[in-house]
C-alpha cells in the first residue's frame, strides 16, 4: 500500500542521499517494494513470452531443418506442428504466475505421453528405427565406424507418431533452457546440434544453424538483462526473428543441393580429419584427384623388416567397392545389412575365420595337410606423414599388434581412436602374385560340402558375400569394356575364362589402349573418366589403369575390388638386401593402386594392371590387336605394351593449374569458415562463463548469510569503482572518495565512504549489520552499476565485459 511522508527539507551536511533526488520541501511517496516489484513483474511476463517464445520456435526450426534428411516424408512438418504447439501451450502458462505449477504439470504430462505412446505404438518403434538407422548409417559413412542398426519392424506403415512425440519431448527441453535461461545448456546444444549436423550432412545444415545461431544470439542478449526484457527489445527481436524464419523457411522450400556449398562442407570435413589423422597424396578413389598422387617425395612411411621379403609387398590402405561417376567408395552400411547381418561375428566363429587374415589361415591349411608354408615376416611401421586413418597391411598379413581395426567391415583396415595409428607392428606371408593362378585344392571343395564349420565353411560363405558385393558394373561402363577389351569374335573364353586369361588379356588390352604417366591430365568434369581414359586421354597412372582392370574383370565374373597405398617393389627390397639395412622410406613417389581379385579358396590377392609394374604372365597368342576405330584414336596415341614413359601434353600445366585453383579455393573457404565457427564457439564460451560468473555473483549478494552477501557485494563495489576509473585500492578503499564522487556524479563521497564503513564493520568488526543496513548497502550498489558510464574503446568494453564480468 502507499504511505505517504510530511515534506522536510533537506539538511546540507547529510551524510547520505536516498536513491532518488529528493527535493526539497516536496512530499516523498514511498511504495511498498513487493508491490513494486509485483507490478513490473507482472507487466513484463507478455514481453518476456512473446520473447522466449521467438527464441523456442527458432530452436524447434533449427532441430527439424538441421536433421530433416534423416526423416521420413512428413515427419519434419510433424516435428515442427507439435513441438511449436507444446511451446505456445507452455510459455502461454508461464506468462501467468498463478498458473506456473500448472506448466510443469502439463510438460510433466506431455513426456508422460510421448513414453507411453513410445512403449505402446508399434509406428512410434518404427519411426525410431528408420530415423536412428539413417542416422548411424550417416555417422558410420563419416567417420569409418560400423555401428549396428536398430532393428526394424517391416511394413511399410508410417513412422509419425514418433516424430509427434519426439517434438513434444524437445518443445519442453528447449522450454525449460530458454525458460531458465541456461546460457551455456543452449550454446552447448546450438553449436554440438549443429555441428553434428553439418558433419552428418543430416539435412539443410546451413539453414538451421542460421536459425539456432538467431536464436543463440537472442538468448544471449535476453540473459545479459537483469531485469525483464524491454518492449523495444523484444520489437526489435521479434522483427529479426520473423525475418530469419521467414527466410528460413522460404529458402528451405527453393532449396536445392549447391555444388559449392557441397565443395565447402567436404573441404571442412577433411580439414578436421587432415587435422586427426594427418593427410597424404593418396587420392582415395577420386580420379580428379589422382593426377597428383606421385607429386613430390615427402616421407610417408617409414618400414623396418626383421628379414627383407623376397617378394614386392603392397601395403594397403584405402579399398574401393561401388564405382560411380569417376570416384570409388568404400562399402556402405548397408552391404552389411539384411541377409548379411551379423556376417563377420558368424564368421570369427569359424576357427577365427577373418577377411583380412584370410590368407594366412589359408597358408595354414595348407601346412595342415603336408603342403611347404611360405615364409612369414615381421614388420614395423610408422606412419611419418601418412594418413593415420588406415593401418597399411598387406593382404598376406598375419598378425597385428600396436593398434586396434574398426571390427565389423570389410576391405580397408580403419584404425580405432581419436587420431588413428602411429606405429604398429605386423606379420606377414612372404607370397607374390602367382598363387592367383593356382587351381583350388580339392581338400577345399571337399570339406566345404563334408562339414558346415572349419575355415572352408567361412570361405564358402564370404565367398558368396564377395560375389554379392564386388561384382557391380554400371551398364555404360560394362558396354565400353566389352567393346575395348572382350569385343566379339576376339575373346574366345566367355564361357570357361580362368583367372589366368582374364588377367592376361586385360593387362595386354590396357597396355595397349593407354600408356603409364606419374602426372596424367585430370579428366574433364563433363564426360566419364573412364572413359575419357581409354577413348580419348590415353594416358594415365596406377589409379586410372587399376579402375578400368578392377571393372574389366567383374565384367567377366571375377569379384575384384580398387586398392591405395605404397607399393615396396623388388628393386627396393634388392638394395636392402645388398646392403644388408633393413629400415626402408617410402615416399608420395611410391604411391600406388592395384586391384585385387577374389580367387577360390585362397581370398583376396593383389594383381597390378599398371604397365611396367609387373611381368606379363600371357604367352604370346594371348597378345592381340586394338581396333583402333573403337578405341577412339590412332596408333600413335596409344603407348607399347608395358610402357612407362608418356608424352606430355602441352596445355597440361595449365589444366594442372586450374585444377590447383579449383582444389584450393574450397579448402580456403573451408578454413575461413573452420575458423568463424571456433570464433563463433570462443565467444559461446566466453559468454556463457561471463554469464554464470554474473549470476553465481547476484545469488551471493542476495543471500541472507552476511558472510556471503558482504563480501560479494565489496567485490562488486571495487568492480565497478575500478571500471569507472577510480584509482581504488581494496587495503584503503576511503582514500579514493573523492575520485569516486567524480567518476560517479549522483553519487556523494559520504555514501561511498558510508557504505565502505559498513562492509568494515562486518568484515572487520565482526557485527551484524541491520537490515535496512544490508538494503542501503545493495542499493548504493545498484546505483554504482546503474551509473556506470559507457566504456570506450574495444579493450575496455572486452575487458568490463569478460574480465570483470560487467
């Protein structure tokens, strides 16, 4: 209630003010502080909704835009109707002291809800399932992982119950961070959310973290406030907020996938793995990219034999199983799906059966039956400038120690780990090339129809996934090939081709068609790179030449697979030899492709197609002659079989440069934008602790402990003395008075000097201070920061707002 005070005037020597001028001769009107205080609360709550209630809808925009191409169709717009239903229901309470209980009971219920619908629809199971499948199978593409999938009821019956109640569960999530205010909760779930986003490319990336990123920034500025938010405010954030979500949704309906935004997002990804694991020249499947794998001699490997090996060994890294569109990908998730689950844990069943160990275990039967083992060796490796993403093994490999491989997947070795392997050691079958062409031992056929267990039940059953897996050829490639290389009334061995004559005639085709060259042009964007190799480049190095033989060979039945890494050649090991070392470099001149084909019983083993890289095995009857009308040329374009050298272009330094351009410029691009995100999280995190300092500050000067509020408000009071310029010194803090008199000009020297000789008298006299004592104290306070003037000059705003937490 109001009480209203007689007039007196005000004595010239009083030794403190009130906190409004007074006077004199006036009345003054003193209202009751809960009133007060009620009241503004009170007329705050619209503002305030209508704010927080932006910032929800901005967050509920963000999670359905950022993961949308993990949802089945109409599960977003479903997400995104109940989840801002559910905000309006709940900030619609809040805005209502009386019923604020009711609001938690209604988000209470609302979670209840969506559980119970989670435990007792069937279509909530089965949205779950397609979209956490989506989901892991996007992660495991990403990262190399082979995380299981859901499983999934069959049916064809929508999933958007789970999307209904998965936007009622983050609606009331998001309600109780923007609610409380949880400054770092939301920067944590804004930058992690979208960051996984991004990443996964899970959707409109970029759209949502333009949403969340508005909506981040609104609740920043809405926390920096102490008191509610202002009607100018919350009309300034409500005209932002519209016109963000009005482009949001507006380009998320024109939307369409831009290449350089795709060129962006890749060359962030690899610029964070480059970052885990290190980089090399290996182009990992990608024919525009291979142009430059022998470019330079950095060191990439360095090797230590305990014996040198008789044999080349190749050390594979990168393995290729779908070619499309001049790039090779390693199998996806889902060759390990449906018929073929749980293949590789059925598999280490049978006597520890594993693809990449199969050789050996080959080797092994073998001796078991009187058969004269190869030699095995060891090996160390470290990775000196390689990518530590791969452990590089041979296919012979015995043994591993000194890193764990990502278990569950089948070709390349991924290592485990945040930054991949540095240095492992191995063992390994010192074999060449000519076990492919061995025929099958009868044992293996034999046992294989005896028993159901053992190693020839494990190879007859991944024999049939290699055949299911790496025997794909697109239809244009496969026509091209035949055409090139098993034209009609030339290839005689359709029906009975060994293994042996189709190695032969597309080594000799190969090297025919094209001629060996460590710097071949990159392909044009616009026609097939295989294409273009064998019909109009006719150069190229061990990547082209091992993608055109690794689709020759599958066009003829032979399940054959593309593989990178570093090639130890005879030669190399000659020199060791000779000069009795054991420790070996290699280099980007030593890397290599090749192809492996899977033979019968036996496993994978590598056969190179590169000219010069190997013996011809054919006799000569199995030589033959390029139709050169087909091939798309003249003789002279086409080098001798086994050629090394090649002719080089003229204008091929300046495609070499444009693609230089085209390979840098999004790596630049995805480095500014690497670093406006770290820029972007140093100010989240800067903010947040600014905010929890400021807010762990205003608790102790508000609490009814005087040890606790005393000091902090001390603090607070040298704070803001320091800020404004005073030259404040906390062991004689009356000495700056006057100098606080100026800096503060509704401020007297005697209520500064009064308000330091009641935080004396508590924290060195030991006396318990009154409690209209303790309300002066916090108010003369109060009016410091009120009266605080603007900072000028960037060093002492940055310094005010994140030193003193101002």
């Amino acid at each position: 209630m109001t009480r209203r005070l007689p007039a007196f005037p005000r004595p010239d020597a009083a030794p403190w003010r009130s906190r409004a001028s007074i006077a004199p001769d006036r009345p003054v009107v003193v209202l009751a502080a809960s009133t007060g205080a009620r009241s503004r609360k009170a007329a705050s709550r619209p503002l305030d909704m209508l704010a927080c209630l932006l910032v929800s809808f901005l967050l509920v925009a963000s999670a359905g835009l950022g993961f949308s191409a993990c949802a089945e169709p109409g599960g977003v717009m479903v997400f995104l109707a109940t989840g801002c239903t559910t905000l309006v229901i709940l900030h619609g309470l809040s805005a209502f002291g009386r019923l604020r209980p009711l609001v938690y009971a209604v988000a209470f219920l609302s979670v209840a809800a969506a559980v119970a619908t989670a435990v007792v629809a069937p279509s909530f199971r089965r949205g779950l399932a397609r979209f956490g499948n989506q989901v892991i199978t996007r992660f495991d593409d990403v990262f190399g992982a082979y995380a299981a999938l859901l499983p999934s009821e069959a049916g064809d019956a929508s999933g958007l119950s789970f999307y209904a109640a998965l936007g009622i569960l983050v609606a009331v999530a998001i309600w109780i961070l923007v609610d409380r205010r949880l400054v770092i909760s939301v920067t944590a779930a804004v930058f992690g959310f979208g960051t996984a986003s991004l990443w996964l490319d899970a959707g409109y990336s970029a759209l949502a973290l333009t949403a969340a990123l508005a909506a981040w920034v609104s609740m920043l500025r809405m926390s920096s406030k102490r008191k509610a938010a202002s009607l100018r405010h919350v009309v300034l954030a409500c005209v932002a907020g519209a016109c963000a979500v009005a482009v949001v949704v507006g380009t998320a309906t024109l939307y369409r996938p831009v290449e350089a935004v795709d060129d962006v997002r890749a060359a962030v990804v690899k610029g964070v793995e480059d970052a885990r694991y290190g980089s090399d020249s290996l182009p990992q499947g990608d024919l525009a990219q291979a142009c430059s794998m022998n470019e330079g001699d950095r060191e990439r490997l360095a090797l230590t034999f305990d014996s040198v090996p008789e044999n080349a060994v190749v050390l594979r890294g990168f393995v290729g199983a779908s070619y499309d569109q001049g790039s090779w990908q390693a199998l996806d998730h889902a060759a390990y799906e449906g018929e073929w689950t749980g293949l590789f844990d059925w598999l280490a069943t049978q006597e520890g059966f594993a693809p990449a160990t199969q050789r050996a275990l080959y080797h092994d039967e073998q001796a078991s039956r009187g058969e004269l083992a190869p030699a095995t060796r060891s090996l160390s490796i470290e990775s000196v400038g390689a990518d530590r993403a791969y452990l590089y093994v041979p296919s012979t490999l015995r043994s591993l120690s000194g890193a764990d491989a990502v278990p569950g997947r089948d070709g390349a070795s991924l290592a485990e780990g945040l930054t991949g392997a540095h240095s492992i050691s191995i063992a390994f079958d010192d074999v060449g090339e000519e076990a492919a062409f061995e025929p099958t031992p009868a044992w293996l056929a034999e046992e294989s129809s005896a028993r159901q267990e053992g190693y020839a039940a494990g190879e007859s059953v991944y024999r049939a996934f290699a055949d299911a897996r790496y025997l794909e050829v697109d239809d244009a490639d496969r026509a091209l090939l035949e055409s090139l290389l098993f034209a009609e009334g030339e290839w005689e061995d359709e029906d009975g081709a060994t293994l042996y004559a189709v190695a032969s005639r597309v080594r000799a085709m190969l090297a025919t068609l094209a001629s060996y060259t460590d710097q071949p042009v990159e392909p044009p964007s616009s026609e097939s790179a295989l294409s273009w190799f064998l019909t109009e480049g006719h150069q190229g190095n061990s990547a082209y030449f091992s993608t055109a033989a690794v689709l020759a060979f599958r066009t003829q039945g032979v399940p054959a697979r593309y593989a990178e890494g570093y090639l130890v050649d005879e030669d190399s090991l000659a020199r060791l030899r000779a000069t009795g070392e054991s420790k070996l470099v290699l280099t980007d001149a030593d890397a290599h492709a090749w192809v492996e084909v899977y033979c019968e019983g036996v496993g994978w083993i590598p056969l190179d197609a590169t000219p010069g890289f190997y013996e011809q095995p054919y006799a000569a009857k199995d030589i033959v002659e390029v139709n050169q009308s087909m091939a798309g040329g003249d003789a002279s374009e086409a080098g001798a079989a086994g050629a090394v050298g090649g002719s080089k272009p003229d204008d091929q330094g300046a495609q070499q440069d444009a693609s230089l351009v085209a390979r840098v410029v999004p790596v630049v691009t995805g480095g500014l934008l690497v670093v406006a995100a770290v820029a972007a999280l140093s100010a989240g995190v800067l903010e947040g602790t600014r905010a929890y300092r400021r807010r762990r500050r205003a608790v102790r000067m508000a609490s009814d402990d005087q040890d606790v509020a005393v000091p902090a408000l001390f603090d607070q009071l040298s704070l803001l003395v320091r800020a404004a310029g005073a030259p404040f010194d906390p062991l004689r803090p009356l000495v700056c008075s006057a100098a606080v008199a100026v800096c503060f000009s509704e401020v007297a020297a005697a209520e500064y000097e009064r308000a330091v000789s009641l935080v004396q008298r508590r924290c060195f006299g030991g006396k318990q201070l009154r409690a209209h004592e303790m309300r002066a104290l916090r108010r003369f306070v109060e009016r410091l920061a009120s009266g605080l003037a603007p900072a000028e000059g960037l060093r002492v705003q940055m310094r005010r707002r994140y030193r003193d937490a101002l």
